[in-house]
C-alpha cells in the first residue's frame, strides 16, 4: 500500500530554451552562442544530417561554436551511452540530440550523467518524449525506461515536421490522445492507494488535448495543427517532471505498446500502437471521455490510417496477456480481475477495433 510522505520544495524544471517556430535549424549556433555554450557535442538520428545539417553547420559556424564529438545513433544500449557519455571532452558544455527517438535518449542521457545542459531538437512529431524527463534505452537487450531529466533548452524547426510523412504525425495524434487512458488509470490508482496523484499534473496533461484538437482544424497537414501537436506533446513532457513519475503520460495503453514490441516480429511505430490501445483500455475502463478520444481519433484521420494497416490479432492478443505483467507494482484497468476477456470481448464486438485489429 502507498504511504503518503509529504514533500515541500522539490524543484521543477522547465526548459530553459524553448524555440518552436520556422527556420530554426540554422538558428541554433545563436541559441547556443546567446546561452555561451561554445563547446558541445552532438549526437545525430541516422540520415538526419544529410536531410539538415547544411542549415545547421552554417549556423554553428557563422556563431563559431566548437563541435568537440559527434555521432550518428544507430542503438541506445546503456553501456555504449555511458561509455560515450564519460570519455566526452571535460571541455563540453552542452549536449544536442538531433533526430528521433535514439538520437535524442542517447543525448539526454550523456547530458544527464555529466550534469550538463541537453538540447533536444526533435524532427518529428510522432511522440512526447523529446521533453520527457526519462530515457528509453537496452539493458541486455531489453528496452527499459530509466530516469534522467528533463531538457535544458528545446528547439523544434516546423518546416522539418511539415516534411514529415503522415505516419509519424499520425503516431503523435496516438500518444497524444493516450493522455485520456493513462490518466483514467493513475486517479484510479491513487483512489486505490498505490500511488499519489498530482492535480496540476493532470490538469496540464489534460488540457494539451484541448491545445491541440480545440483550437484549429484536424487536419494533420494544416501548420496550425502540427504546431499545436508539437506544443500538446512538450505540455505533456511538462506534466511528468511535474508528477515526478510517468503516469499522466502513460498507463495500460502504454503497457500493452511495450508488450507489442517485445512480441510482434514487426511492431508497428510507438504512438500507432498506442492510440489502438487507449481507445480499447478507455473502453476497457467505462471512461466517461471515451466518446471524446473516439472523435478525435476518427476526425484527424487516425482510424482510417490504421485501417489500411491494422494491427495483428494474434500479435494483439498475447501483447495483452504480457501487459500486465511489464511493470511490478503498476496499478492499470489491466490488473482487474477478467480484463483480459473483456479485452477479448471488445476486440471481437467493437466495430472500430474490428478494423483496427485483424
């Protein structure tokens, strides 16, 4: 059972830097010259530097800001980062990932372990964790989730995430709306005991779904909407330093992702898989804001995205089965007793999963 401690004057970060506009990639060097971060190292999504890093040199160069190492990130595997992280020049003074997921969770890593500044430039919108305070990375060959912190400055380019192609801000639409289960699963785990809920937390984690479907249209094309998807997914970032834990970010739909990529021989991408699984787990849960998470999926397109290329039954199923057993101690509407034949049930009666899993 959960003991309440109580906790005064923990320190909250919040990025220090924060560039979200169009142009930006060449505008870094300034950034870092105005922060007096002259010695950095960089570490590189594969193929992203041959897409930007034009703009970026000549940004660098023009500030004449050092680059004392830099890497292309091809794994995250602990022991590569820490080594990587400790024989960086005692020089550097700050630490950028450039890229997606790898790129990024290497960066925050190195900067977290040197206590140094880390400066996270995303290209694409497809999930929050380019301003989450933890870091995905292999222990063995297994991904785990590990602490780290929260970046010092953040610099997004909107003429890079206009390039994207549909599935990844498709897989940012899914992250995002896992909010409305993930929340549904961290009250009821609090009503229940096992852990302290966070208000403000959740307020925030909740209300950058309005950001993001209340204010402009749902086309995934429009520049309003990817700026807003863009600023839905650093609120949400926000809201876990704020908890001090991932749970207004993530729960049972995020379980049963984890779950898919341990099993599945082709997982589909991270915020695809977990956009399937919040409006099942939102079912699942007799969420009074499922009808919500249901009209955003379906008018932004998700659904329908999905349904050219649903998610494997067989896959879905045993994914099911693992997901409770991911976490120890990890309260979610999967632990209840018959969850997973209501799950079953779902999958096999509800005309939106008929599609969306097959």
């Amino acid at each position: 059972m959960f003991k309440h401690q109580f906790s005064y004057n923990r320190q909250i970060n919040i990025p220090y830097l924060l560039k979200i506009g169009n142009g930006k990639i060449i505008k870094i060097g300034k950034y870092l010259f105005d922060k007096e971060m002259y010695d950095i190292a960089v570490f590189w999504g594969e193929g992203i530097k041959e897409i930007i890093g034009q703009d970026f040199y000549l940004g660098i160069n023009d500030c004449k800001i050092n680059i004392l190492y830099e890497k292309v990130v091809d794994c995250v595997a602990w022991e590569e980062v820490s080594e990587t992280a400790f024989n960086l020049s005692p020089k550097t003074t700050a630490i950028l990932g450039i890229g997606g997921g790898k790129a990024l969770d290497f960066a925050k890593y190195c900067a977290y372990l040197l206590k140094i500044p880390y400066i996270s430039v995303p290209t694409s919108a497809a999930n929050d964790g380019f301003c989450s305070p933890s870091a995905s990375l292999t222990f063995q060959g297994n991904r785990k989730s590990v602490k780290s912190a929260i970046p010092y400055g953040v610099v997004v380019d909107l003429d890079i995430i206009n390039r994207n192609p549909d599935i990844f801000l498709y897989a940012g639409v899914g992250d995002m709306v896992s909010k409305i289960s993930a929340l549904f699963d961290w009250k009821q785990a609090s009503l229940k005991g096992f852990e302290r809920y966070n208000d403000f937390a959740a307020m925030l984690s909740y209300n950058s779904l309005d950001l993001l479907f209340l204010r402009h249209s749902d086309n995934i094309r429009s520049p309003q909407f990817q700026r807003s998807l863009i600023n839905s997914l650093l609120y949400s970032g926000i809201a876990m330093e704020i908890a001090g834990t991932s749970r207004p970010a993530s729960g049972s739909e995020h379980l049963i992702s984890h779950a898919l990529d341990k099993i599945a021989l082709h997982p589909a991408m991270h915020g695809l898989q977990v956009g399937v699984a919040s409006y099942l787990c939102a079912r699942l849960q007799n969420n009074p804001e499922s009808s919500k998470l249901k009209d955003m999926l379906e008018s932004s397109g998700f659904f329908a995205f999905i349904k050219n290329k649903p998610l494997d039954k067989c896959d879905f199923i045993k994914a099911l089965e693992l997901a409770p057993k991911i976490k120890n101690d990890y309260y979610t509407i999967l632990s209840e007793q018959n969850a997973f034949e209501n799950a079953l049930d779902l999958i096999n009666t509800d005309e939106v999963l008929q599609d969306l899993i097959v």
